[in-house]
C-alpha cells in the first residue's frame, strides 16, 4: 500500500525493451565505477551528488516502480520488443525525474572527461531513450499532453554532435600484474593502473589476472568498460586470466567481447608439490 493520497498515470507507450536493457546495464556500470572512485573524490563531486541523489530518490519513492519494471522484466523474458508501461506515481515524482536527468547529463560529462573514469558517456541512442522515457513524465503530468510513443532514435546531424575525442595512442606495450580477489575492495587499484596506461598512451594494456582467485559483479563490470574505453583510444586490451575462472566468464556472457586467454595459475605447479 502507497504512502501517497493522491497517485497520477504516466504511460510510455512503445517502450522498446533492448534500449531499457542496455540503458539499465549501463546505469549499473557508471554506478559501480563511481562507487570505486567517489572515497577518493571530495563531497559535492559528481559521483557524489548522483549517489545522494539516488539514496533520497529510493527513500522518498521505494517500491513505486516495482510493478512496472517487474512487467519489463517479464517482457523481456518472453522475448518481447517493446510494451506498453503504465506507472502508478505521486506527482512529485515529476520533479525528481527532472533532477534526475540533469544529474545524468553531468554523470555523462564526467565520464566524457576521461580523466577519473574508465566509463564510457552514455552513447546517443540511449540518451535520447532517457530522454524521452523521463520527459514523458514532465509532459503529461505537468503539461497535461497526452503520451507520445517511442519513435525511435534519430542521429543529432554530425555537426551538433560532441562525441568522445580518442586518445591517439603511442607504442608499446603496458604490463599490470594484478592478484587476490577483483572485487569493490581491490578494483579501485587496478581501475587506477588502467588509466596510468591510459596516461601513458601505450598501444596494447595486457591485464596478467593469472593470479586472481576470484571476480565479482564489480571486477567484471570494470573490465568491460576498461575494454570499451581502450578501444576508444584506439588501443588494445589483452587480458590473461585463470582457468579456474572460465566458467565464471562463460556465464558472464563476456568470453567473446573480452577475448580473454585461459591460462593455468602460475602458483599451481608450487602448491602440488608442497602437498
């Protein structure tokens, strides 16, 4: 049972639900790397800000959306291309979904910058996405219009667009060995060698995991988007990692966009003979 008196419908209507995927997983991957980066970041920096932002959002509206992602989730699994959402929201809602959106502009700027984060500024499609799935909120509560369907994404003309300018990388190769467990205690570590290599502008980063015991939700996600922002320089990323880990890869989904080279843990040979 809602807290709120008063609710109003909002409908988006043609929600295409590969877009609401990849936003939504894109969404996790800024928010796992800014977890990493925001110790080190003073108050009242981006990641910051996006954090508390998101905190008083999920204390003011907790379990207002549920029903409806939960019928996205639902459509997803059948295989469905889009749907047709109702939300159930108090009309305050209307303004968060404003801060909201100026708070993920400024995320994207920050991401933009390159200089603190591995990840990638939302790409365009999924912008315009974001774009229309909150201004649909402003329009027809606010404005009182009746909803307009998704109609797809339309390229900015090339020259309003301000896509990510690639790094030119140099020559050579950068070797970070890194061992124990890749999780949100260690990632920052390695995430901070990354964007040395990064710095340094070498042509191949070979990550040497051959040591690692195991990854979780954080360290995979941070090799996904080390793996995008190389190839945004225009550099390599060449990743050696335990055979005891390949089943963890192989469910992950990400054998084929990573490439990773399965080796055996080089302290094996050692433990079997001292057994």
């Amino acid at each position: 049972m809602s807290e709120y008196e008063h609710m109003v419908e909002v409908r988006l209507l043609e929600t295409p639900i590969e877009l609401w995927r990849r936003a939504s997983a894109h969404h996790e991957a800024i928010q796992r790397e800014l977890d990493i980066v925001k110790a080190d970041l003073p108050k009242g920096s981006v990641p910051h800000q996006l954090s508390e932002l998101l905190e008083e959002l999920d204390l003011r509206f907790a379990g207002v959306g549920d029903p409806t992602r939960q019928e996205l989730f639902a459509a997803a699994e059948r295989g469905e291309h889009q749907i047709d959402l109702v939300y159930r929201i108090p009309p305050e809602a209307v303004a968060a979904a404003k801060r909201l959106d100026e708070m993920l502009d400024a995320v994207d700027e920050f991401c933009r910058a390159g200089e603190r984060l591995l990840t990638l500024a939302t790409p365009p499609e999924l912008v315009s996405f974001r774009k229309w799935s909150l201004g649909e909120f402003v329009r027809q509560v606010d404005n009182g219009q009746k909803p307009t369907p998704w109609s797809g994404f339309r390229p900015e003309p090339e020259s309003s667009a301000s896509p990510e300018t690639p790094t030119s990388p140099g020559e050579g190769e950068e070797l970070i060995r890194f061992e124990g467990d890749l999780d949100l205690a260690s990632s920052g570590a390695l995430r901070n060698r990354i964007l040395g290599a990064r710095r340094g502008r070498a042509s191949q980063v070979t990550l040497d995991l051959s040591r690692v015991e195991m990854v979780d939700s954080v360290g995979i996600s941070l090799l996904i988007t080390a793996h995008a922002r190389l190839k945004e320089d225009g550099a390599v990323m060449r990743l050696i990692v335990p055979t005891s880990l390949r089943r963890l890869f192989e469910i992950s989904g990400i054998i084929e966009l990573l490439n990773p080279e399965f080796v055996k843990d080089p302290r094996e040979p050692a433990l079997a003979e001292g057994s």
